[in-house]
C-alpha cells in the first residue's frame, strides 16, 4: 500500500487527483457493465456447481 499524503496537497493537486481517480474508476467500470450481458451471450449464468460436478 502506498501512502501519498493527501493532507499535504493543494487544492489544485487533491482536483488532479480526484480527476485521475475518477477516469480510472470509469475505466474499470466498462468491464464490470458489460460483463452480464457478454455472460448470458455465452450462455453463461455463473452455475458454478454444474461446471464443478
């Protein structure tokens, strides 16, 4: 884990910061929205115990 002290930013860097945040958390989202509708494409309803048995 890395610590970056936020205490100690500006206004102006905690704005960069939260905008970085922010984009990555948009970007790592579009998987996460899409990944239902691609498992039932599959035909995958997340049945693990029928895959296992």
């Amino acid at each position: 884990m890395t610590s970056i002290g936020i205490e100690k930013l500006t206004d102006k860097e905690l704005f960069v910061l939260h905008e970085r945040c922010e984009c990555a958390a948009k970007k790592n989202q579009a998987p996460l929205d899409t990944a239902p509708a691609e498992r039932q494409r599959r035909g995958d309803h997340g049945d693990q115990a029928s895959r296992s048995a």
